[in-house]
C-alpha cells in the first residue's frame, strides 16, 4: 500500500502578535475539511516551557486540556472548536519540550560524540515532532507562534523552511498574517509595515504563498494591488480580513477571498465542492439580533486578561444562542470579598445565574465559597467548573453548620478538608505533575439532574485539577443539602455534585468547556442556559 502524501500549510506572523493566526488556521483548516480532506493543526511555540500548563494565565490566556492530558495554548481551543475535531498533545510543540528531549538525547549518547548544534539538530528534531503529527492526515497546518523578527522564533523558521525543501516546496504552503494599520489622520491604510515583515521572512529563506492581511477597519481592493506589488504574492492570494463581528464568520469570509482555492490548487490537492451549510448556521447564529438577553456573573479570580477563560466564555455563547438568546458576561473579582465582612449578595443579585470557573492557589476562595452559598439559598442558577465544584462542596458544607470546613488550598492542616488532595499526592505538592489531567469516566445517578441535562448515566469529560472531594465526608452530603450525582468508577472519586432542591445547582469536577462546541453546545452549558430562561419567564 503505498502511503499518501501529507502536504503541509505554515501560518506565520508579523508586525505585531495577537492577529489572529491561531484563527486563521483554525479557520483554513474548517475550510479544508469542509471540502472532504483530513486535516490536522499544530501549534509550535517558541517559549522555553515543556508545556502550557505553567504559564501565566494572566498573560496567555487559558491552559487548554486535550483528551489525552496535554497542557497546550489557548489556540488548541480554536482547533477543536473550528475542526470539530479533538486534538491530542501532538499538536502542541514548545521549544521546551523539543530542547528537553534534545539534551536527553545527547547525554545519552545519542549523537556518538557529534557536536549538538541549532542546525542541523534542533531544526531536525524540531521536523521529527512536525512531520510525526502530520502523519495519516492529508493537511498538516502548522502555526508557528511569535512574530517574525523574535529571536526566540528563528529556530522554527529555519525549521519549517528546511522541512519545504525536505518534503517539497510543492507540497508545501507558507501564509504569512499582518496588520494593516489605519491613519485616520490621512484616512488611508498602510502597507510599508506588512512590506517590511514579507521582506524579513523572505530574508529567512520563506517566501509566502498567501497573505493574510488583518486590519481594524475594511481595506479597499487598491490595498491588495499595492501588497501585491511590493510583496511578491499574487493578488488572487492576499486575503483582507478586517476585525469581524464574531470569530464564527472568518472562515465565512476567507471563502469568499477564495484562499481556500488558491490554497487547494498550490499543494495539488483533489477535493469535492465545499459543503459549509453547518458552518454558516453557526454565523448566522453567531450574529443574529435576540429578543431576550441574560446577565452572567462570572466569579474569576484571573481578571487581566479576557482569554483566561476563552473555552468558558465561547461554550456559554453557544449554548444562549442555541436557546435563542444572547448574554452579557460580567466578572466578578472573587479576591475583593475574601475577606470575612466582604457581602458579595448585593452584587450577585444583579444576575439571571453565577458561574464559578477553575483556578489555582488561595487567593480569591473565601470570595468564590460565598458566591455558591447566595446560589444556594437564593436558588440562584449556578454553573461551578472545576474549582467551582470544590467551593460549592465547601459552601453547602458551612452553610449546614460546619463552618471551619476548608480546602488543603486554604487552610492545609484545617479540621475539616472536605476538599483534599489524593492521598499518593500529599508528599509531592510541588507545582506540575500531580494532577488528573485528559479524559476521565463518570457514572451519572439516574434521575438526577446531571442525568437529566446529559440525557445519558455514562460520559467522558476532561479534567485538570489538583484538589478531590474528600470520600471521608460524602457520607454528609445529604445532610448539606447536596448530592453526588457523578462518580468515577475507577476511582470513586466524586466527578459532579448538585443540590438536592435548587432549579438548577450544578458543579463538575472536570472542565466541560473543553468539549463544547458553537454547533455543539455541551449539555451542561445549555442546561445551566435553559435554567435562567425559565426562571426570567
């Protein structure tokens, strides 16, 4: 049998970060396999982290989780999302983790004594990881993180130019993202700063394929002929994608620039006619106008950044607009009502219902346990992710007279840590490598309401946490007005818990908005939607 080509797509960045290549690949790649091709997304960024998993979340963003435990960048979100598809840690590629298994290597004598260098050893391996993620796929889209110029990113680069002249150039598409700033000063839009990046990449040994130039304001056609000009790059291949209504469109409007085509006919490839019907039902969704809106209150404790909780804020959107309505999602900073006197009931009450997402350390907790008590007595609907499911343990717990009740986060040698740590877990706390991380079983009570908004007693979600339920006081749990109505079977470790009479109470020990999608919402996120609309009415 002889084994199909891979061709290969490489999105590159310039002029400046955050324009939206994680977008633009996420969105190629929902194009491609809309014409019948079997499509893959790699991420390769140019930290010195192994994974994602301690970055910064203030900084970056969220820590995306993938199916089989892979700490990945916030852009793997998208993948998934665009795709419909769910990825696996080969699609996420640190220079961490390739340096770590480079050095590995050499210590162990791998290289028979070879001096290690950056070419042709960490560009080599840096392919190894890329060429290993493609296989059995007809596209490998490959985003390379940074900006052109970064030094951090030239390793990369050099990468995926020798991997071109490697597989061959014909199987190969570079697409390079930039920003056309607008002077309203003399109401035009600028090319010199896109020019001088095309030159850069070019002065790199790339020369791209497509152009993808991403502006605040639409750009005129006369834009494209100067790019072209300038550039190198065909004006059929320059695509102008100012900032759009709603991400869901892009793909919609890279269609109609016809990239996709230029795109299909640079690498050979033979498709069927593109079947987008799913896809625009998603848009149209996207960017309908709804008679009934809900306020949210998120409980957060990462307020700098407004990816830190891009899967959550994305699986609440879908799941309002498959209910017909549209939401505001305000956040509210937990940390300012940690302490004991701090009264979060008058700002929670301005909400139709309350979600509660994960996070890591003691800051912000006290604030959070609050939030699940006014849930609780006010029947207010709460949606608890992770984090959320361990404080509502906590605060059904106080409120039922046990009011040192605590957390191994807050108080480590508290006397009652109804949420704990695994007991192989307790001598090793350091930070990374002792939590439940990737796909995870749980058994649903029939005829709870878990049960109810899955429609199902049996289901797999991901997980990424530290702290557990602590079966020492599941036996209470009646007796805090709550029960747990999701276990796992390998491990009896509590999954879900909702209250025993609350319209709608439900917390997850697992991170559902991994698995949501905006033509898929997840079940709990429509539940907890479907709450609020039946109590506004």
């Amino acid at each position: 049998m002889v084994e199909k080509t891979t061709r290969y797509v490489f999105v590159t960045g310039g002029v400046l970060s955050g324009l939206g290549k994680g977008i633009t690949a996420a969105s190629l790649g929902r194009l491609l396999k809309s014409r019948g091709l079997k499509v893959n997304i790699q991420k390769c960024d140019p930290y010195l982290n192994v994974d994602a998993g301690l970055l910064n979340p203030r900084e970056h963003g969220e820590c995306f989780v993938t199916q089989d435990g892979a700490e990945t960048d916030l852009d793997l979100g998208h993948y998934e999302r665009f795709l419909d598809e769910e990825m696996t840690g080969s699609s996420s590629l640190m220079s961490g983790k390739v340096l770590l298994q480079l050095i590995q290597d050499e210590r162990a004598g791998k290289f028979d004594g070879d001096d290690v260098q950056i070419i042709p050893h960490l560009t080599g391996a840096i392919q190894g990881w890329i060429m290993d993620a493609a296989k059995g796929f007809d596209v490998h889209i490959v985003e390379v993180g940074g900006t052109v110029g970064d030094y951090e990113s030239l390793s990369f680069l050099e990468a995926i130019r020798e991997l071109g002249v490697r597989v061959g150039l014909n199987n190969c598409a570079y697409i390079h993202v930039v920003y056309l700033p607008y002077l309203n000063t003399s109401h035009e839009t600028k090319t010199k700063p896109a020019q001088n990046s095309v030159r850069a990449l070019r002065g790199l040994g790339i020369a791209p394929d497509v152009l993808v130039g991403r502006s605040e304001l639409p750009a005129s056609n006369e834009i494209k002929k100067k790019l072209s000009l300038f550039s190198g790059v065909a004006e059929e291949a320059i695509a102008l994608l100012p900032n759009a209504p709603s991400i869901y469109t892009v793909p919609l409007t890279l269609e109609d620039s016809g990239i996709a085509d230029v795109v299909v006919q640079r690498l050979g490839l033979s498709v069927s006619s593109p079947d987008l019907v799913e896809w625009r039902e998603v848009a149209e969704l996207a960017t309908k106008q709804y008679d009934t809106n809900l306020k949210i209150g998120l409980v957060a404790k990462y307020m700098d950044n407004t990816d830190t909780y891009m899967s959550v804020f994305e699986a609440l959107k879908s799941a309002a607009w498959h209910n017909n309505v549209s939401i505001d999602i305000e956040w509210v900073n937990a940390v300012l009502y940690d302490s004991p006197d701090a009264d979060i009931s008058s700002k929670l009450s301005e909400f139709d219902g309350i979600v509660v997402p994960g996070g890591f350390g003691q800051r912000g907790l006290e604030g959070k346990i609050k939030a699940a008590q006014y849930a609780l007595s006010d029947k207010k609907p709460y949606l608890g992710l992770c984090l959320g499911l361990q404080m509502a343990v906590i605060a059904a717990a106080r409120a039922s007279g046990m009011t040192d009740a605590t957390s191994f986060e807050i108080d480590p040698e508290g006397p009652h840590l109804v949420i704990n740590t695994m007991h192989d877990q307790r001598d090793k706390l350091q930070t990374g490598g002792t939590m439940r991380l990737g796909n995870y079983k749980c058994k649903l009570e029939a005829g709870s309401l878990a049960a109810r908004t899955y429609m199902a007693t049996s289901i797999v979600e991901r997980h990424r946490h530290r702290g557990e339920c602590n079966n020492e006081y599941r036996d209470r749990y009646a007796e805090w007005d709550i029960r747990a109505s999701g276990i796992n079977p390998d491990n009896d470790l509590v999954e879900m818990i909702e209250a025993i009479d609350h319209p709608f109470f439900l917390a997850s020990q697992f991170h559902p908005e991994f698995k949501s999608r905006p033509n898929r919402p997840h079940p709990m996120f429509v539940g907890f939607i479907r709450a609020m609309v039946a109590k506004k009415a």
